[in-house]
C-alpha cells in the first residue's frame, strides 16, 4: 500500500491545524518551506476575512510569499517579542528535537523562533523519526569555512558546502553567507552537538532547535499534536 505520509496534503493537514493557534493581536513568526507556506496561505485566507496579525517573515521568500497573501508585515526591530512562531522542519525525533535548514533560512528562523512565546513546528508524517539521522546544515561565513570543516571534523562529522540553487557555485545564504551540510550519522545528543557547534568560530548558525514548544504532524487524514 502506498504511504501518504510525506504528502502535500499531510505537510497543508499540519500548517492548517497549528494555526487554528493564530488569534488577533498575535504577532506571528513566518517560517520557511513548503509547509510553512501553506501556513502563510491559511492565514493570508483568515486575514483576508478579518484577522488581524502583523507577520515577521524569515526569509525573502516568506517575505515575498506573505506580501502576496496581504498579511501586515513587521520586522525584530519593531516587534521583538513574538506571540507564536509556524515553520516548518527536515526532521523530528521523539523528543522534539528538529533538523530544519533545508531551505537555507535556519539563521533566521533560529532567530524568530527564539523571540516567540510559543514555537510550534508544522511537518509530514516521514519526518518523525526515533533518532535524528540527517545531516545539520550550517551557515557559515565564507571566509572562515576551511577553519569549519576541521572543527567539525573534529566533532565526528563531515561537511560538504552546499550547492544547486540554480546557479553555479555555493548556495548563498540570505544573509550572503555558505551554507554547509554537516553529516555526523546517528545523533544520541542532540542538545550537547548543538552546544559544541555554537562554540566554532565563524560557523554563523547551526540547524539543530532543541526550543519547540508543539510539533503538529500531518497525516493525510488527521493531524497528530506532539509537545
Ligand atoms: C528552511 C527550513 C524548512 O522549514 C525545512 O527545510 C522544511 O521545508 P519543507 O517544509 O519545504 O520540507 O528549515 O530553512
């Protein structure tokens, strides 16, 4: 039988539920990927007949996405203490520790999700996992990215500097910075490999979150809430 759990349907299942969370007045996080724009969507939709939010987006394309959707956008500056953060994640182990990075934007999303009361990760049913196994993305400054490597292989990991955006050469982060894959298989401990990545020199930020509040899994007939 064919498995639906990693489905456009299960990812739209989970952004829609968690924000049955946005109320008016909230400010709300913007996180990024395919996921969480179904979330912008939803509550472009719910703006749309009323709702009152400002968004502060965590990247140029939930930036753009929101702008499309005509939710009132603010900035960190102006609003520093967010109400609730929706992003999405790569994986997810059982104890709601989360990859996220994929999509380049874990700086920023690191950031937003840290200025929020409440952090709820939106994700399809494939990426729950017992343990994280996937590589952690990093951003990094380029200048620094040789002193990088030899850190993390230090750590037991490999990295690789991503590429395939479309264009040659490295992916460039938004804030104009490389992005790396850091693969270090199985991860035990995820809090203590998020602790020693955080030391390294020039290594701008990695994508471990170890601070999510809810986890809404998305199944492509229900919506399971872990926390
Ligand atoms: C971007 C992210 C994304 O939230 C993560 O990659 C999941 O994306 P998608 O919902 O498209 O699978 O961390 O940096």
């Amino acid at each position: 039988m064919k498995d639906h759990s990693g489905s456009d349907l299960a990812r739209k299942n989970a952004a829609v539920k968690a924000c049955e969370l946005v109320e008016d007045g909230m400010a709300v996080g913007l996180g990024t990927g395919s996921t969480t724009a179904y979330a912008i969507r939803e509550l472009g939709r719910r703006v749309d007949e009323g709702l009152d939010i400002v968004g502060v987006p965590t990247s140029y394309a939930s930036e753009a996405l929101a702008i499309e959707c005509n939710i009132p956008l603010s900035t960190l500056a102006e609003c520093p203490e967010l109400d609730i953060d929706i992003d999405g994640a790569d994986q997810v182990d059982s104890s709601l520790n989360v990859i996220k990075g994929g999509g380049a934007a874990h700086t920023k999303e690191k950031i937003v999700s840290c200025s929020s009361k409440m952090f709820a990760v939106v994700i399809d049913g494939n990426k729950l996992k017992d343990v994280l196994n996937r590589g952690v993305p990093i951003e990094v400054l380029p200048y620094a990215r040789r002193l990088v490597e030899k850190k993390i292989a230090g750590l037991g990991g490999k990295c690789t500097v991503r590429t395939g955006s479309g264009k040659d050469g490295p992916t460039i982060s938004d804030n104009g910075n490389f992005i790396m894959d850091c693969d270090f298989g199985v991860i035990n401990k995820p809090a203590a490999l998020a602790e020693a990545l955080a030391q390294i020199p020039g290594l701008v930020e990695h994508g471990i979150f170890t601070n999510a509040d809810f986890v809404y899994v998305g199944y492509e007939d229900r919506v399971e809430r872990l926390e």
